[in-house]
C-alpha cells in the first residue's frame, strides 16, 4: 500500500490552571495531560499536487481553515515538498469538546507527512513547528502523560498514569476556547490547583493522590454559562466515579473509575438519560510513536 494509516488521540485534562494573562493575549497555564483511547483516523497517500482533504463528517470545515489543511501546508512548505498530498478524515472525537480534537489531527498529519514523504525529522522538530498551528499541537505529538506548561507548548514528559477507566462524555453544546478564555478573570483566581503534587502523584504512581488534585479552573467560566456541565459532573460521581471533571474548556466532561463493571453501568445509563450526545467508556492512551 502506498498510504498510511495513522491514529489521532484525544486528550483530557487531569489538571489545569492558569498562572496568568499574557500581554498578547495568551494565557500561561500549568495543565496535566492525558491521552485516551478515543482517536480519528486519517489516511494519508502522495497526490500529484496540492492538498486534497475529505472526511467522513460534515462537522469539520474542508477548506483551508481546517487544522489538517493548515499542519499539511506547513510541513510543504517548511519541508520543501513538491508532491501533493490526500487525506481522509474519519473523525470520532467529539467537534469542539475541549478534547483537543483538531490539534491532534494537525499532530498526526505531521507525524504522517513526516514518514510518507521520508523526510525523517526528529520529534522534537515537529514538536517546535506544531506550536505555529495550535498551542496543544506540540503534545499531541508527543502523546502520554506530559506536564504542559508556558501556552501548552512546554513539555515535560510523565511516567503513564496508573491504570483506571474513563468515561467521557460530550453534551449536545459546543463550547468555543476562545469564548472561555476571554471570559476568564485570570487575576481573580484565588484558589490554584495543585499541578505539582499531581505530577508527583503520577511520578509514584498514586491514583488516589492524582484523583484528589483533578481541577479545572476553567469550570469557573463554562459550568455557569451552560450548566448541563455541572450536571453530568454530578451524575458520573452519582453513577459511581472516583472523580469527575471538566475537559480543557469543555464542555466534555470526564469521570475516572476504577472498576469496570461500575464503568460500564455507568456507561450505559448515561446513555440512557441523554444528558450527554456522545458517551464513551475509554482509558488511558500511552504515547505513540
Ligand atoms: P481544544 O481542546 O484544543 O480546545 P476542542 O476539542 O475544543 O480543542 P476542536 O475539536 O479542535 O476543539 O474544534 C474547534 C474548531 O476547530 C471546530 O469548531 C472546527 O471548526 C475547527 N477545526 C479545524 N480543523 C478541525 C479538525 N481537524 N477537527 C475538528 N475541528 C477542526
């Protein structure tokens, strides 16, 4: 075959917190990471020229404003490809859900382009030119458990967190990022979550010590504007979870169990009540190469 097929991950949360409001605009924040198993997949195939893009689902714009379009621009022109290049998006993770849905498709085009075209640059190259697309497209390369820090773009790389299922679930809204952050009053934030003792919660491999820190600041903002988020936080903890929380601005709301029967209970009742458009059972996701 002369394609590839390659997986885009989403993420969650564990932990976020905005240190400040930066002079452009940007906030620096201090956010844990994590990969699950929910992904898209893209194909990817040599064309004899320009960039042609489809996809299974009319949620996503096709034309240049997509994340995939823009990552597979880039990485021509930086690159110096002259071939073209077709890919097909099959999309399963949630539009606009806070579950970095976009920039892990940016993230897979570049790690896809990289193979297809041989052009064997590091991951850490990628890593430096995925910032120009999004903030969160650097760890989307990198994938796992990482520290975010700086706009997202600042790494560091965490041991995988301790096995556990999660339930995320995504309600019928969609929640701009930019909505979230413009409405967030970074200096007023009084209480900060604990980023570093859920990175050392996760270096001794302490589920309890990780699930006591899972905070969003961002809930602040999204829980009161569209309270279904608050809602189903209840009802995962109501239906068992150890935890429950909001994903980056939302509105998906994820919730950590431990047992798979509770999980799978959980699962099918939430689907029952319709609170949540889309309800996955999934779990940690390592980092991929
Ligand atoms: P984040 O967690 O990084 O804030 P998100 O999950 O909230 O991201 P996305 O799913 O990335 O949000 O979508 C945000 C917007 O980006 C969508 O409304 C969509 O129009 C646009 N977009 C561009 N490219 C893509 C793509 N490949 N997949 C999904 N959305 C895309």
């Amino acid at each position: 075959m002369s394609g590839y097929l390659i997986k885009a991950y989403a993420k969650v949360n564990l932990g976020l917190d905005v240190v400040k409001r930066l002079p452009n605009g940007y906030h620096q924040v201090k956010m844990v990471m994590q990969s699950v198993g929910i992904c898209d997949e893209l194909t990817l195939e040599k064309a004899e020229d320009g960039i042609i893009l489809t996809a299974d689902s009319r949620e996503v714009p096709l034309d240049g404003t997509n994340l995939i379009y823009r990552a597979a621009k880039l990485m021509r022109e930086e690159f110096g490809i002259r071939e073209g290049v077709r890919i097909h998006l099959q999309k399963s993770i949630p539009v606009a859900a806070g579950m970095a849905g976009g920039s892990t498709d940016a993230a897979a085009t570049m790690k896809g382009m990289n193979r297809l075209f041989g052009l064997n640059v590091s991951l850490n190259r990628l890593m430096e030119l995925g910032v120009a697309i999004g903030a969160d497209v650097p760890y989307c390369i990198l994938g796992g458990t990482a520290l975010a820090e700086g706009i997202g773009e600042k790494l560091t790389a965490l041991p995988p967190m301790p096995d556990c299922l999660i339930l995320a679930a995504k309600p019928e809204i969609s929640v701009s990022t930019k909505y979230v952050y413009e409405h967030l009053d970074a200096e007023g934030i009084r209480h900060h979550p604990d980023i570093d003792g859920m990175v050392e919660a996760i270096g001794d491999g302490n589920l309890p010590g990780i699930l006591e820190r899972m905070e969003n600041v961002l809930e602040a903002v999204t829980v009161p504007a569209w309270p279904v988020v608050g809602t189903l936080k209840d009802r995962m903890l109501a239906l068992g979870a150890e935890r429950s929380l909001m994903s980056g601005s939302g509105p998906t709301v994820f919730g950590i169990f431990t047992g798979r029967e509770k999980a799978e209970a959980a699962c099918e009742q939430l689907r029952k009540e319709k609170l949540a458009k889309q309800v996955f059972l999934t779990a940690p996701a390592g980092a991929q190469d």
